[in-house]
C-alpha cells in the first residue's frame, strides 16, 4: 500500500481509459474528484473530443506528453491491449478500476516496471491518504 501512497503522492496526470463525458458513468465521477485533487486528467476514448475541459484522445499512444498513471475503465478483456500501450508510452503505473482483472496483462507491467493496481477504486484509495 505503501508504493501506492507513493504513487497517488507524486503523480500529476492521469490518462482514464474509456472516460466518458455521461455524468452517471462512474468513470466521469470518479475523474471529476481526481481532477478537483489536483490531478490532470487525460480522457482516452474514440466516441468522445472532449471531457471535464480536457481534449480526448482515441487511445494512449495519442496521448502527448508524460502519463503517470493508465486507469482503466473499460472490461477486463480490453486489458492486455491496454496495458501493452502504457508500457509503450512509459507510464509509470496502471490501474484497474474495480472489477477490471488481468492477472496475465498484470504481470506483464510489473515485468516492465510498472505498478499496478488492480480491482481498486482510484477514489476510493485516494480519499484515505492523510
């Protein structure tokens, strides 16, 4: 838990995999707290140009700039994709949001150097940091 302390502590920007700009999704809620935290949040998704102000782009590889950390909103079968594409980019940890499992696509970030969180709610995590 400590690294993910760490991790929530150091991190400026946040790219939400499947971030959607419906306010009932919970990708836009949970975005919305982390955004009003202080993180830049990075919407990624192909049906969206823009949410919470920010522009949205198709997939990760798009993303310019530094990504600290992929969360992902989308099933877990889209996982390994995903999780090959932050590797490529050089983010420095993915997360899965509850329910979202890929032991495999896991293992492959921890092997790149990744960090990785899996089957945790970003807010939910933030909200008990001191």
């Amino acid at each position: 838990m400590r690294a993910v302390e760490e991790l929530l502590r150091s991190s400026r920007s946040i790219a939400v995999v499947g971030l959607s700009s419906k306010r009932f999704r919970a990708s836009y809620g949970v975005s919305l707290y982390m955004q009003q935290q202080g993180y830049r949040i990075i919407p990624v998704n192909p049906h969206e140009t823009e949410v919470l102000g920010e522009k949205a782009y198709a997939e990760l590889g798009s993303v310019p700039g530094p990504v600290d950390i992929v969360n992902i909103f989308r099933r877990s079968e889209f996982v390994p994709e995903i999780v090959d594409e932050a590797i490529r980019i050089g983010s420095r940890a993915v997360w899965m949001q509850e329910g979202v499992v890929d032991e495999a696509a896991a293992e492959r970030a921890r092997q790149a150097g990744l960090l990785v969180v899996m089957d945790r709610c970003i807010l939910k995590v933030h909200r008990t940091l001191d």
